[in-house]
C-alpha cells in the first residue's frame, strides 16, 4: 500500500490525500497468490501509473490483496508512478548486491540505481488509470496553469496562509490555521538552496507517519466561482401536498 500524505490547506493538519494499492509478487499472468506456499511465483517487475483512490482501506478479513481498494472512488487527475525492478546480481550470479557493495559512482553501471524514465516515454503501464472525458478536461486546463511542484505549493500554501493570520488577528479566537504560525520557517531562499534542505525543511512540516489517521475533506477542493454559479436538478418530490 502506497499512501500519500499534505498538510491541508483549510486545517493545516497532516493528512493522506489517499492511497494506492499494488502487488509486489504475482503469477506469470499477473495475478497475485492466495498464501505464501503457492508455487510459481515471481517478482511482479515493471513500471506502472498507479490511480490514487481517496479514501481509507479497512482491513480484509482475509489475504491483503491489490483489491482493497476497488470500491474507494479515484482521485481525478491522480496517480503515482511505481518501479519495481529484479535486485542486481553479483558477477557470478550468485550474491545479491547492495549499495554497501561499491562506490556512489559505480551504482548505475551495477544497476543498484536506475534512473527513472520520464513519463512520457510511454515506460509505463497506465491501463488502470485511462482518463474519463472529464479528467481530459481537467488535463487540458492543468497543462494551461503555471506548473507547481511539492516545494512551491506548500511554502506558498504556508505563507498564504501566514500573511492571512497577521492580516486578521483582531482579537477573535483563531482557527486552526494558526498552526501555521508554529511551523518551522522555510530556507530564505527556495531557489538557491540544496534539495536536502528543502526535504529536511518539508519533513519538519509533518507529524509523525503513525499519527496521520485522516484523509482531507475534498469537499473544500473546488472553490466557488461567481463566474460559474451554481446549477441545481431536482430529480423528484415525494409527500407534497
């Protein structure tokens, strides 16, 4: 299981935005094994898009299988890019190799580091996440806004937030937002500084992976645009006089 966690926007808590379910081991035909004894097993190896569903698995009552998940409504537009690749081998074929094994410049050449494929290669198998005709849309307007990445939207999000707080303190009692005012500050400058510092500064923003039990609320994911209004069917009436 594959879960991905933010800081949500409206409450500034930790919480997962959803989860992805795959199977490491299966059959020649892809199919995942019942028990642990089944014979012909192997290593599920290749690149796939996995969809993000957004909702919480419960817990099977019998085998944990890639199907936990089937009844939990996608995530429009949300998928995770996932590698599973054979461990490299020893020249002789006999010993499995580990980084410890040899130097940082060797890794590629030994095939302890594969440097990922971009995505539009077409290295991945996106069969489980072929766009709906609104998703096209919803890509099609994506590809028209200015591109984020992790980095840029939680230290916008933060400082939003942030300016938001000192413009409104007025004596009433804060909302939760004002977490954010408790938030290690982020590096001066996004731009010129190394990717560890940014990582370590974003790890410092989340609690501790054993503590996110919720999932944001996606009914605060669409702001209200007065340009668009609001369109409302009434399907039926029953009881009326």
């Amino acid at each position: 299981v594959v879960r991905i966690d933010t800081i949500d926007y409206i409450t500034l808590q930790c919480a997962s935005v959803g989860y992805c379910c795959f199977k490491i081991f299966a059959s020649r035909d892809r199919i995942q094994p019942k028990s642990e004894n089944e014979a012909n097993v192997y290593i599920n190896s290749g690149s796939f898009q996995l969809p993000l569903k957004g909702g919480k698995p419960t817990k099977p009552k019998d085998n944990f299988d890639d199907t936990i998940l089937d009844n939990i409504p996608k995530i429009p537009c949300a998928s995770v890019l996932v590698r599973i690749l054979p461990a490299p081998k020893s020249s002789g074929g006999l010993a499995v190799l580990s980084k410890d094994d040899a130097p940082k410049e060797d890794w590629v050449k030994l095939g302890l580091e594969v440097p990922a494929p971009a995505y539009d290669t077409g290295a991945y198998d996106g069969k489980l996440c072929e766009p709906t005709s609104l998703e096209e849309i919803s890509y099609t307007v994506k590809l028209a806004n200015p591109k984020q990445t992790v980095i840029t939207a939680i230290s916008s999000a933060i400082d939003s937030v942030r300016q938001n707080l000192i413009d409104d303190i007025s004596g009433l009692q804060l909302t939760p937002r004002s977490k954010a005012a408790s938030f290690v500050p982020k590096p001066s400058s996004i731009g010129n500084v190394d990717d560890k510092k940014i990582i370590d500064w974003i790890a410092s923003l989340f609690d501790a992976n054993n503590t996110i039990t919720d999932v944001i609320d996606y009914s605060y994911a669409i702001p209200y645009s007065v340009e668009s209004g609001l369109s409302v069917s009434i399907d039926g009436l029953s009881n009326m006089p």
